[in-house]
C-alpha cells in the first residue's frame, strides 16, 4: 500500500497533469482556429456582397445607356 502512492503520484505528476494542460491548450487552439475560420468566411460573403453591388451598378449604368440611345 505504501508502495502505491509514490507510483501513483509520479504517474499523475508526469502523465495525468500533462496531458490535462495540453488538451486544454490544443482546445483553445481549435476554438481560435474556428473563429479565425468563421471570419474569414464573414469576409468572403462581405466581398460576394460587394461584387453583387458592384454588378448591379454597371447594369444599371448599362440601362440607362440604352436608354439614352432609345430616346434619341
């Protein structure tokens, strides 16, 4: 019995303690990495926007080219 808690204290001192300290540091790295992901989406669709207004812009420019050309 008396064995047993020297072996028991090593393995939890070299073993338990870490592994606890890096799956709690490769979980915050999964959570940044999952943030930084979800911005970078949050641009993309930010740009897809602009890109759509862009379009809209040139068609009506073109619109009232034509128009202009019509009504002459």
């Amino acid at each position: 019995m008396n064995v047993l808690i020297p072996i028991v204290s090593v393995l939890s001192l070299f073993v338990a303690a870490p592994v606890i300290v890096f799956s709690f540091i490769l979980g915050l790295k999964k959570s940044d990495n999952e943030t930084k992901k979800l911005q970078y989406q949050k641009e993309m669709l930010e740009l897809e926007v602009k890109k759509e207004e862009l379009q809209l812009r040139r068609l009506e420019a073109e619109s009232k080219q034509y128009d202009r050309l019509i009504n002459e």
